[in-house]
C-alpha cells in the first residue's frame, strides 16, 4: 500500500494521481485523471440541480478536488480492497476523522461515502443516492472540497471499492 500511496504522492495527488500509480499487491486504480474529473463534475452538476433527499438543496456549491481528500479516499480504497471488506475503520481501528486528520486535511466537518461491488460510477453514485444518509452527504452545501477514489482487487468478494471524502476545512 505504501508503494501505491507514496506514488501518488510524487504525483501531488491531482485529479490524476489516482490513476497514475501502478497496481501494488494485486490493487490497482479503476479510473483515470479524465474519468475522475468527470465524476466530480457530475458530483457538482448533481449538486447544482439538487437530489432526492432530505438534504438534498439546490444551493450547494460546487466541490473542489482536494489532494489532501484525495490521498485519504485512495488509502481508505486500497486497505478495504486489501481487506476485502467495507468499513469507515482501517485496518489500523482509525476513525474516518484520525485518517482525514493525518493526511493534513484542516478538518472542520467531512463525510465519507463508502462503496463495493459496482462496475462503474454511475452504479455507485445511484446507490448513494438511494440511501439517505450518503445522499445527505453528497448534498451537504457546506462541503467545498472532494476527493475520490476507485480501485480494484481481482480475486476479490467485492472486486471494487469506491471512497468518496467530502469536507470544509478549518479558515
């Protein structure tokens, strides 16, 4: 994981960064630099239009890709596809607070969204819509930044592992 995370970091974990590293341990980035940004602009075009939800508002501001979300999303991706399981702890028993707070995220509020299973983003982003909860996250209108990650481990129950980091950072 280090190798896949230390890689990342070489590349400033811009919306590339994600798909630029190289599969370590069998995991491996499911999207590139262009997909990526695709995802945060639908993200944003939903965000515009408002959600099905009880949070959802048409007032939320688009989300900016953060690096600092970004390599959180992409180390929470690669333990659980490690693991082969679904949780907002790592492997390390950290809360999602303790790994935003340790990549240096100036963390003031945030969410995560979690996923497994789905073949594309748009499955991912279907299934959130439908729980109240990560929709509710996704609408947050005080959330600025984002950052996501999808990867993949073959031979796996799930395959996939989507992380979505939602936040407004400390002023």
């Amino acid at each position: 994981m280090k190798t896949l995370l230390n890689a990342a970091v070489a590349f400033g974990l811009s919306v590339a960064a994600a798909a630029s590293v190289a599969e370590v341990d069998g995991v491996r980035p499911c999207a590139d630099a262009v997909a990526m940004q695709h995802w945060v602009e639908q993200l944003n075009a939903l965000r515009a239009s408002g959600a099905p939800c009880a949070a959802a508002a048409a007032d939320a501001l688009p989300l900016r890709w953060n690096a600092r979300l970004a390599e959180s999303a992409l180390a929470q991706a690669v333990d659980l596809a490690r693991r082969d399981t679904i949780s907002h702890e790592d492997a390390a028993h950290r809360s999602f607070k303790q790994r935003v707070q340790s990549v240096g995220y100036p963390l003031r509020s945030a969410a995560e969204n979690l996923a497994v299973g789905q073949r594309e983003f748009e499955g991912t982003l279907d299934d959130w819509l439908a729980s109240a909860g990560h929709c509710a996250a996704l609408m947050t209108p005080g959330y600025s930044d984002v950052g996501l990650a999808c990867v993949e481990r073959r031979g796996t129950r799930y395959q996939r592992f989507w992380v979505a980091h939602l936040g407004t950072p400390r002023r």
